[in-house]
C-alpha cells in the first residue's frame, strides 16, 4: 500500500517548515531511517529520516514551498497490505489507536477503563506485634473509653489478637455482675422470705437512683394539659401514607415537642459537673427514653433527637422499644444522654415524680391520657386530657425556666400548631 | 444564555478571553502562546483578538518568563505565564520560590503578586522525558503561593478566572490528559470560591469510604466509583481543587461518616502533599478511622517512558484495590 508521510512537528509547537532539498526522487527505494528531505524551520534546519520501507511514488511538497505542519510530503509504496490507515489525525481529535491526536506524545486514550478480574483478596493484614499498648482500632477505644472498659483487661478476638467492638461490649456487660458478688456471703432466707441477688439492670438501676436522688436536688412540676388537638393531629396524619407503616403513639409527639422546647430553654439541656465546677450545655439532644423490660428499666437514647423529623422519630422509638423488650440494647446505647422521657401512662398512671437520670438536669414524665370534663368557652365540654411532670436538678435549673420549659411542652401538645413559631 | 459543552481546554481558552476582556492588566505570555496558540491551544486566538502586546511569546527560557511576570505585577499588571509542560518549570523554580512567593512578606504586605503560573501537568498523553510530571507538591509546600488544580471544563472555566483575580500568585495545574474531556457550562450559574474543595459523589448513608483526589485522577477516581456501586460499595469522592491552603473540613466531615479515606495522586507518594493530607486527617478524625489513610500514588521513580506509563499512573484497579484493603479492617 502506499503509505503518506506528513510533516512532523520536529521542534515543540512549530506550525510550518521550507522544504530545502529532497534526497530522494519517485522511483527510488528507501531504507528505514533513511534521510530523504532536508526542511528548515523556525528553529533550525533539520534533515528529516523516512519513517517507511520501499519506492517512492510521490514527492507531494515542492523545493523552496513553505508547509504547514501536517501536511502530507512524501508517498511511499511499502508494497504490504497493511490497511491500517495513514496516520495524521487532527490536533485535539480522535485519531488511530483509540488516542486523541496531539502535537506531543501519542496522546490520551479516548476508551474508559475497566476492570481487571479481582486480585484474590489477601489475607487480612496481620496485627503488628503486642507492645504494651493494646490492639484496637480508634472507634473501638472510643467505646471502650465511654463504657469506662480499660483496653489492657480485654482479650482480643480478633484476628492478631486485636480487639473488637464486640469484645468492648462484652467485657462492658461483665463488669456489673462480676462486682456484685462479692465478699459478704449471701444470708440464709427465712420462712416466707425470697431472697435475690441484686445484680444487673436491678443494681445498676438501683446505684443511679441512689446517686442521682441523693446528689441533685429535684425539684418537680406539674401541668394538666388538654392534648385533644394533638390526638386530633395523631389520627389525620395516621391516614398519610408516609405514617401508614408508623407506630404514631402520644410519646412520640411528646418527645418531639420536648426537642422543640429545649431550643429555648437549653438550661433544661445540661449537666452538672461536680469535679469541674462547672455546668456543660449541649448543643445537641440525646434523648433517653425509659423502657420498662422484663430484665428491668433500661434508658436507651436517641441521639441527635432535636434533629430528627417525627416520622424517623417514631419509627426509632418503635425500634428502641423492640430491642430494649428483646434485650438486645447495647450498653453504649444506653449511655450519653442529655435528657430524658418516661411514659407512665402507659401503666395508666396520671403522674408521677420521676428521678433525673444521673448526670442529666431534667426528666419528663407523660401520665395516661383520658378523657375529662374541661372548661372551653365557659362549657363543659369532654375532652382528651394528660399530666406532664417535670423534675429539674435545681442547681442547673431554676423554678422559672423548668416552668418556661414545661408549660413549652403543653402548649404544643394543646396546639401543635405552635410548632411554627418555635 | 444555555448551557454549552466544552472541553477542559475551550473551558480554559474562554476563561482566560473572559479575564482578559475584564481587566486589561491581563497579560498572558509564554512559549508559542501567541501565534500558535500553544501547544495544546489553550491560548488559541487570543493573540489575534488582544493583540502582541497582551499575549506575548517569550524566548524559551523559564526563568525569564516568571522574573518578567514578577516585573510586570510589580508595575501593576496582572501576568498570566504558561509553562508549556511540567517538566519545565524547574529552570523558573528559582524565581517562584525566592521571588514571587516573597514578595507579599517582603515587604510587609506592601507589595502583592497577581501572578498565575499555568502548567500543564501529569502523564497520559504517552510524551517524552519531562511531560508527565506532577511538582504539586513542591509548590505546596512553599509559603506564600496559592495552589490549585482543575479537573472538569466548568472548574477550569471559572478557576482560572478566580486565579487571575487573586492579588497572590497562583500556581495553576491544568491536567493535560483531560483537556480534550468534556462537560456542560453554564455560565450564569455561580461558581463556588476557588479555595474550597468540594464533593463531587455523595455517597449518602451507605457509604463505606472516602476517596479523595485532584486534578487528572478525579476522573479515575470517579470511574472507580461506578465500578464499585456496581460490587455494592459506596464511595464517596472529594474533588480537592485548592492543594495550597488546603480545604479540608469537606473530608473530615466525610470521613466522620465513612471511617475510611484513600487520598489519590499521580506524583510520587514520597513526601507528598496528600502525605500531609493524610496526617491531618488522622489527627482531626481519629476517632472516626476504622483503617489507617491509605495512599494510591505514582511510585517513587522518574515518570517512566511512555511506554510504561499506564504501569505508573494510579488506574481503576489500583484505586479499587485499595477500597478492598480499607474494607478488610
């Protein structure tokens, strides 16, 4: 086949070159590399080498012509049957060999890329030797140091030795029952007596009311409120289909307006730090929500709640309560919380005066919901009506603000509405 | 006006007409910029349509481009300089160093810089010896000089726009190998600030790792990315963008969701700008990392021939690769 030789850019970013002299004639046979034309260009005068085999057929580029970069100069009859096309592409298009024509290099490659078959994955990097410090990836000494679980106690299960989560949580859930039994043997019971044990979520439920009872001064409150509107919100947005799959139940909309009201009142949203003197405002809420299960009160927390729109909100108490009756309630998860919520009316209680979770500066009580005589417009007229009790460590919170916060949350209970303007 | 797509180049072609038609202190100068349009015709018509005196070819010499620019900024022009490939830079390396990225502090904050260096960066393009370099992290590592990279038409349309109007010298890495890539401009929709970096494939909740990059392996990267939603993993990418300041509060927010980052760059990973990338992350993220940064870099030789160079770059596989060691922790 007859084969073009173009005009090669022969210094960076020449456009054009004079051709001298040619040094070969049609009809004449070249060699690979033989020099054919001498050109001269901006740069300097240069002889150009034959890139082919074979006879001339053509000189396509007069002596003394100036010639664009590119151009066709010379055709030569390499006497194949190579089909493979001239290769002079146009600068910033696709050219031979799937690559975009430059003036330098071959080109980028125009085809994407694929993957090669997987390399069978290695095994998994082994541990590196067990110095003094223990072997565990940062989110796990995270949990350990927030389950109070000292590393260099716990035996890795993982590969190398190294410590998972799951042995954190493990060695967390160990640490009470192993205390407890201790040195003082248990007394005999006499006639008509049981006796147990105080172990688990008993003792541990046991030390933090102690603590908390006996170290905040609880204040409590108590407002009745008439939540007939937001039972009336509760059944209409029962028929959405977003909540057709959702458990609405009062609490949620009790732990929702909660959220709502702690925005202004975050005094409500604190803690008292004793061994630092000072009082730690969260921006954040981390709602803890009482469960009664059969192995005893768990307080598992939703985390971020004030961010939580009601519908999630809902369907993470729907799930807290799950996993708190099925046991399956991490003990990180019930650690960390800001503030709380217990449901008493579920046992159809009107109210009560609940103890803070420790460390916590209020706690909200939601008594059964019934149906009353109330006062509206000078009628007596029944309506839908519930007990909220507040209780408020008093050194973080004054009588003034658990009100502020407390009456907050009946009013939007009464007129959820209100939400707007919060 | 509607949307038009363009390549990287025309992207940068009609950011740098733009610019100049804005402030006519904008100089652009370089080797073959001007009659030829360089090489890969970034400057093409400008110099037809502003004149020889605003768009200037230089004698090839590096150092004088940078010291002239240095010049010119002082008498108050705005210079924009292209280094016709990265491996050039080296002989104006002494210029940018000791004298553009000093000048500011010098004198106290009395005298600023509106220089732009452009370089055409990073392999691909199947060159020769010193046209497939990536010096980032040199530049980043001098006080003093701003330092971004552009990886999509529509950033390299606005960047070098940015770039020009900022009173410090910018040094501008153009990937060269995604010049011909295209995407849709619309220029009447706001561009984000030149120095923050951006993510560019939110992973949503699923996400199992972030992957940052820029310049010429944000492509890659995203490619990686298809690939491996279709093996069901979920990666997030950062588009870095500025290498000097770094921008890093998009990465740490989403390696505080993802747990795991792998930083991508075609420069040898020795000493390398995502090095310290990496050092920060752990520092501010260590809580969060469920495995160590890993770094999916060019190996630490002289960018090979031609040849061998799609052995070099980091590719798809050296990327996924990557995400499987991560997820193995």
């Amino acid at each position: 086949m007859t084969r073009i030789f173009a005009l090669p850019d022969v210094g960076e970013g020449l456009t054009e070159a004079e051709i001298l002299r040619w040094h070969v004639a049609p009809g004449d046979t070249v060699t690979l590399n033989q020099i054919i034309v001498e050109i001269e260009t901006a740069k300097a005068a240069v002889e150009l080498p034959s890139p082919f085999e074979g006879v001339v057929s053509e000189l396509l580029a007069e002596p003394g012509a100036t010639v664009a970069v590119g151009s066709p100069l010379i055709a030569i009859d390499t006497g194949d049957a190579d089909l493979e096309p001239a290769a002079a592409g146009v600068i910033g298009e696709e050219g031979p060999g799937g690559r975009i024509t430059t003036l330098v290099g071959y080109g980028p490659r125009t085809a994407t890329m694929t993957r090669r078959p997987r390399k069978p994955t290695p095994a998994v990097p082994a541990a590196e030797d067990r110095g003094s410090v223990p072997l565990a990836k940062p989110p796990v000494r995270k949990l350990a140091k927030e389950l109070g679980i000292d590393l260099s106690t716990v035996l890795g299960s993982g590969t190398g030795g190294v410590i998972t989560r799951e042995d954190v949580r493990h060695a967390a859930a160990a640490v009470p029952a192993g205390n407890g039994a201790g040195s003082v043997a248990p007394a005999a019971p006499e006639a008509g007596q049981r006796r147990e044990p105080v172990r688990g979520v008993r003792k541990a439920t046991a030390a933090a009311v102690v603590s908390s009872a006996f170290t905040a001064p609880h204040v409590t409150m108590f407002l009745t409120a008439d939540v007939t509107p937001m039972m009336q919100l509760r059944a209409r947005l029962a028929q959405q289909p977003e909540f057709r799959d959702v458990k609405l139940t009062p609490l949620t909309f009790a732990a929702r307006a909660l959220c709502l009201a702690v925005r202004r009142t975050p005094e409500v949203n604190a803690s008292w730090d004793e061994t630092t003197g000072e009082i730690v405002y969260f921006d954040y809420v981390h709602l803890g929500i009482a469960a009664a299960t059969p192995r005893g009160l768990v307080v598992p927390k939703i985390r971020n709640a004030e961010r939580v729109p009601l519908r999630e909100l809902a369907v993470a108490l729907e799930e807290l309560a799950a996993a708190a009756r099925d046991g399956r309630t991490a003990p990180g998860d019930m650690l960390g919380g800001t503030i709380t919520i217990t449901n008493i009316g579920v046992f159809g209680i009107d109210t009560g005066t609940p103890i803070l979770n420790p460390g916590e500066s209020a706690i909200l009580a939601l008594g059964a919901i019934r149906e009353r005589p109330w006062v509206v417009g000078g009628a007596v007229v029944p309506r839908q009506v519930c007990q909220l009790a507040l209780s408020v460590d008093h050194r973080v919170v004054d009588g003034q603000q658990g009100s502020r916060f407390l009456t907050d949350i009946g009013a939007l209970l009464s007129d959820p509405a209100l939400a707007l303007t919060f | 006006m509607t949307p038009q797509t363009i390549t990287l180049a025309k992207g940068l072609n009609h950011g740098l007409r733009a610019a100049m038609e804005h402030d006519p202190k904008v100089i652009v100068m370089g080797e073959d910029v001007g009659k030829l349009g360089g090489v890969f015709r970034i400057t093409d018509g400008l110099q037809k349509d502003f004149g020889e005196q605003r768009v200037l070819d230089t004698p090839l010499g590096e150092s004088g481009i940078i010291g002239t620019a240095v010049g010119l900024a002082l008498r108050g022009y705005r210079p924009v300089c292209e280094i016709q490939f990265d491996g050039f830079v080296f002989p104006a390396f002494d210029q940018i160093v000791t004298q553009l990225a000093r000048f500011h502090y010098r004198s106290q904050g009395k005298l600023r810089m509106p220089v732009v260096v452009r370089v055409p960066y990073g392999g691909g393009i199947g060159a020769v010896e010193h046209h497939s370099e990536s010096p980032e992290s040199y530049f980043a590592h001098t006080p003093g000089l701003k330092v971004v990279s552009c990886a999509n038409a529509v950033d390299a349309y606005w960047m070098i726009q940015q770039a020009i109007a900022c009173d410090d010298p910018v040094i501008f890495f153009e990937p060269k190998r995604r010049y011909w890539e295209k995407a849709s401009l619309d220029v009447a929709v706001a561009p984000p600030p030149l120095l923050r970096s951006r993510l560019v494939r939110p992973g949503g909740p699923a996400a199992v790792a972030t992957v940052v990059a820029y310049g010429p392996m944000v492509r890659t990267v995203l490619d990686a990315a298809a690939v491996a939603e279709q093996d069901g993993t979920q990666l997030e990418v950062i588009d870095l963008r500025t290498l000097s300041p770094l921008d890093l509060a998009p990465v740490f927010d989403s390696v505080r969701r993802t747990g795991r980052l792998i930083c991508v760059s075609e420069a040898p990973g020795e000493a390398s700008l995502i090095g310290d990338l990496a050092a920060r992350v752990s520092q501010e993220c260590f809580y969060s990392l469920e495995a160590p940064v890993l770094r999916v870099t060019g190996f630490d030789t002289p960018y090979p021939p031609a040849k061998c160079e799609e052995d070099y770059l980091p590719d798809l596989d050296r990327i996924l690769d990557a995400v499987d060691q991560v997820l193995r922790y």
